[in-house]
C-alpha cells in the first residue's frame, strides 16, 4: 500500500505539470513600411545588402522637408530598417512614396530636425542598383587598374622617361 501511495503522489505530482502548461503569449505585430508605387520601374527589384543610386525627399507627416539629395549612392546596410525594407521592394526607375514607421525608423530618439517618435515619408527615384558581387567586382578592377598604372609608373622610371621621386 505504501508503494501506490508514493506512486498515487509522484503522479499526482507530474500531472499538474502536465496539465499547467501555458499557451505561447500572443507577440503584437511586426511594424511594416508602406511602399506606394507612383511610377512603375522595370526589372527585379533590390537584393538586400546592395548599394543603390536614388533621387529622395525625406519628409514628416505634416510635410516639413527634412533632407533631399539628388543622385545620391547608398549601401542598404547602412540605413535604417525601414529604408532597407522600402528599398528591396523597387525597381529601378520607378518613384515611390515609401512610409516608415517611428519602430523601423529613429525610433524615440531624436535625430537632427526629426522628432522622437516620427514617421517618416519618402519620395524615392531609383536610377540603379549594384548587387554584393557586382561591387565586388567592381572593386577588383580598380584595383587591378590601380596595380596596372602604378606598375607604369615604375617602367616609365626604370627607363628614364620621368624622374624617380626624390627622396
């Protein structure tokens, strides 16, 4: 008898927490920009991590200008969330009205003109893009350029034709 008491408590004991489980707490939802399209581009759109050349107009919701840039290149690891997300969604020569919320934006910190808490608004040109691998060659052929010329330079002095550097 004492067995299936110490039996009766141990179930007893593993039953409630079988039982107790909660259910996975609810997680609000994920704030999302808003990209309007204004004029259709054509092509893909932005690979993430890419650098792109754009036209834009940075703005409060009341309207008051904060920034404008013109043929302005950006890599989208270096922006705030919201412009990242905004920009994978374009393609190039489209203009867009991009809208990001204060959480993928500057968030409860000010920022130059922009208040705490601010929405922004864009108005985006996209002229082009570069994805990883075409920076990345890119890159490459300056520097092979860069060898190329300075590898000239040392010809040219070896030969007489221009004067080494004085020391």
């Amino acid at each position: 008898m004492r067995v299936r008491g110490f039996a009766a408590v141990l179930l007893a004991g593993m039953v409630p927490a079988v039982a107790v489980a909660q259910p996975a707490p609810a997680t609000a939802p994920q704030p999302a920009v808003t990209v309007e399209t204004l004029a259709p581009g054509s092509g893909g759109t932005v690979p993430e991590h890419s650098w792109v050349l754009i036209d834009y107009k940075g703005m409060l919701t009341n309207g008051t200008v904060f920034d404008q840039q013109q043929h302005m290149p950006m890599a989208l690891d270096g922006v705030v969330p919201g412009f990242a997300r905004g920009l994978v969604q374009m393609q190039r020569g489209g203009r867009y009205k991009l809208t990001i919320p204060p959480e993928l934006g500057y968030g409860a910190q000010q920022t130059g003109p922009i208040p705490p808490n601010s929405t922004l608004v864009f108005e985006i040109s996209l002229i082009d893009f570069k994805t990883p691998a075409e920076i990345a060659v890119i890159e490459a052929e300056a520097q092979q350029r860069a060898a190329a010329q300075a590898q000239a330079l040392i010809d040219m002095a070896k030969s007489g034709k221009i004067a080494p550097p004085a020391p």
